[in-house]
C-alpha cells in the first residue's frame, strides 16, 4: 500500500470514529432535548439509554466474530446504516418501547459496531506492528475530537433548530460515510485483499480455533476476571458523564450552552490524558496505572461532590482533572489482555471484557434516572461511583504482573 493510500485509510478511520464516538458521547445532551420533546419522564428515558449502553457493548464482540468471519466492510457498512435508521427514527419515537428500539437498539448498537476493535482491525492488516501501535493512538484521539466538535454543535443545533432536524442532520453527515466507505473499499482495500485473500482466510481459521481454545483458560485465569470487574466499574463511571452529568450542571443554574462547553473540555483533556497514560505504561507496571487511575477517579469525584462549591469554574476543573483519566483506562486494559494472550486473541478478548463494561454503564444510566427522579439530586450515583471506582483501584492492584508471552501464541 502505498503512503497515499494508507493515509487515506487513517483518515476514513479516523473520521468514522470520530463521528460515532462524537454522537454516542454527547447522549446527555440529547438527552436533555429529548425530554422537552417527548412527554416520556427522566426515569424512561434513563432506562432507554441504559438499554443502549447494552447494545453498544454487546454489539462489539457480536460484530466482531462476523466481521472475522465475512469481512470488515460487511459489518462497517451495516454499522453506519444502524445509525443513521436510529438518528432518523429517534426523534419520532413518542413512546418508550419505539425509543427503546430507535434509540436503545438501533442507533447505540450502530456506534457500537463502529467501535475502536473494528475500524482498528480493518487498518492492521495492512501496517506494521509498529506503525499499528502509533496510529491506533491517532485512531483513539479522534475520538476525542468527536466529542468536542460535536458537543457545541448539537447543543447549538437543538436550541436553534430542535432536536428532531438535529438528528436528521446527524443521519445526513453520517449518510455521507457511506460514499467514502464505498471509495475506500472499492480503489484501496479491495486490490490488496485480492493479493492477500489466500493467506488471509487461513489466518482467520487459525484465529478462530485460538478463541475457542483458550476461552476456558481465559476465563479461569482470575487475573482476566479483576480486569473485567475494574472495567464494568469504570462503565458505571463513564456513563454518569454521557448520560447524567449535562443534566447535573443545568440543575446547578448553568447555562446548556456553557455545560456543552464543558463536554468539550472534557474530550480534550480525554485526549491528553490518553497520550500521557501511554507514556505511563512503558515506563511503569500496567497493573499500577490501571490501578492508579481508579483511585484517582474516586478521590476527584469526591472532592467535587463534597468539597467544591457547584459553580462554573468548579464544573470545568472537575471536567478538565476528571477527563484526563476518561479514555486513559482502555490502554492499560487493553495491553494487559495483549500481554497475556497475545495480539490475535485481542480484539475478541477486549470486545469481552467491553461487555461488562456496558454493564455497568447500563446500571449507572438506569439507576442514575430512578435515584435523580427519587430524591432530585445525584449524590447517590456518585457516591456508588466512589465506591466502585475504590473497588477497581483494589482489584487492579491485585493483578498480577503481566506475561510477556501468551497463553496460547500463535505463529506465522
């Protein structure tokens, strides 16, 4: 592959990415215009969201194998056209069990099939191992920019237009995904794939075979269970930002257009964070960044809640300190598995241990509506956030330093 062409398949990568993430991570302020725009309660809509952290996480490993078996252009294309029969269906959904289906199912099983393990999986194959390592970096940072182009732009958009020609207008740019995927895979992709198509299909049944083998071992290894433990607490963190925490600052008397700021804020520090925790784990123990980054979460969420005064400098401190540890937990989480198991057993071991962290993003964003609508403050999903990040910190630290060979490596 050319320079020119790979370049042009980081862009489309990146660009995907951004798009999906950048729609998936600004959900509380759709959210908010969701309400007004629908006569469904805080509580429903926090259920439907709930729903959706499901799909998004187990549309991951579910796409994955079928991406494995069919091929990566298959499960893109179907993933874009999810999303884009959610973001028209959403905003005429008048009843919970439609939203449910528009919202919860359609659109957040879409950005979950165009995860970081599938559009990442489409670009490896044709870069080296270390080319890979630095534009998967690149790849996980657009993710970041998504969510802060977008969160002033929809927050904008649904004071000015509504939310319904919001989403519409969301459906059309991801619309146009399409045209580019199609170029992509038709004067890129294609042409190597037909060189490599025989050696290829027979590293997809060794893969394969390698899972299945290994599934039982995996899963006995306590170490695998301590990190998917951490990473559904980390779930239940995440989803309180996406979901609750615009509704939070609104409540506090700030302005919806200064709150999507603060999503901005947000982002951008998700992504500095995420480059200095890649700097972290080369030059210390995984398992004590992983470890660190839990504790830290507990000891800000807890400075804020209880110590600062709610106001807008506050808000976008906690923002800024909060979100350098955002995106930071996937590369620790991700390098452990990497080390353990080895590379060709990563993206479907990840997309497992992915679906516990949307467990406990289904749970925050359910129980955050019912506690809100209860009591009309968030203490209380805070404080089990405290909690739980306290428990991953502990967890964490009882992995064991990570092998350097797989449990069952393969060769080429």
């Amino acid at each position: 592959m050319t320079k020119k062409s790979t370049m042009t398949l980081i862009i489309f990568a990146c660009l995907v990415y951004a798009i999906s993430a950048g729609i998936r991570s600004n959900y509380g302020i759709l959210m908010d215009g969701l309400l007004t725009h629908t006569d469904l309660t805080y509580e429903q809509i926090s259920f439907v969201m709930g729903i959706g952290q499901l799909s998004y996480g187990f549309a991951q490993p579910i796409f994955g194998y079928i991406a494995m078996k069919k091929s990566n252009r298959f499960v893109l294309t179907i993933g874009m056209i999810l999303m884009i029969a959610g973001l028209i269906l959403t905003p005429v959904s008048s009843s919970q069990l439609s939203l449910l289906i528009s919202l919860g199912i359609l659109l957040s099983a879409g950005t979950g099939i165009l995860c970081f393990g599938i559009i990442m999986g489409l670009i490896s194959p044709y870069v080296s191992h270390k080319r890979a390592a630095t534009i998967s970096g690149f790849l996980n940072a657009s993710s970041g920019v998504g969510s802060s182009i977008l969160s002033p732009v929809i927050e904008v958009a649904i004071r000015s237009i509504g939310v319904a020609y919001t989403m519409w207008s969301l459906a059309g740019m991801t619309f146009l995904l399409l045209p580019f995927a199609a170029f992509i895979f038709t004067h890129i992709l294609k042409p190597i794939v037909s060189d490599l198509e025989p050696e290829g299909s027979e590293m997809s049944v060794d893969l394969s075979a390698g899972q299945k083998h290994s599934l039982k071992e995996v899963f006995s290894d306590r170490n695998y269970i301590y990190l998917m433990l951490g990473f559904a607490t980390c779930g239940f963190h995440m989803a309180i930002i996406q979901t609750h925490f615009f509704s939070q600052m609104v409540s506090y008397g700030i302005l919806e257009s200064t709150a999507a700021l603060a999503y901005t804020t947000f982002g951008i520090a998700s992504m500095v964070g995420s480059i200095l925790c890649g700097y972290l784990c080369s030059r210390f123990a995984l398992k004590n960044v992983l470890a660190g980054l839990y504790g830290m979460r507990a000891l800000i969420v807890a400075i804020f809640i209880y110590l600062l005064p709610k106001n807008v400098f506050a808000v976008y401190l906690f923002a800024i300190v909060l979100g350098m540890t955002g995106d930071a937990t996937v590369t620790p989480t991700s390098e452990i598995i990497n080390r353990r198991y080895g590379a060709a057993q990563l993206g479907f071991l990840f997309g497992l241990t992915y679906v516990s962290h949307q467990i406990g993003s289904f749970f925050s964003a359910w129980l955050g509506g019912i506690f809100v609508t209860g009591s009309g403050d968030y203490h209380t999903v805070w404080l089990l956030d405290i909690g739980f990040c306290l428990f991953a910190f502990v967890v964490s630290a009882l992995i064991r330093k990570e092998k350097s060979t797989a449990l069952n490596p393969v060769t080429t």
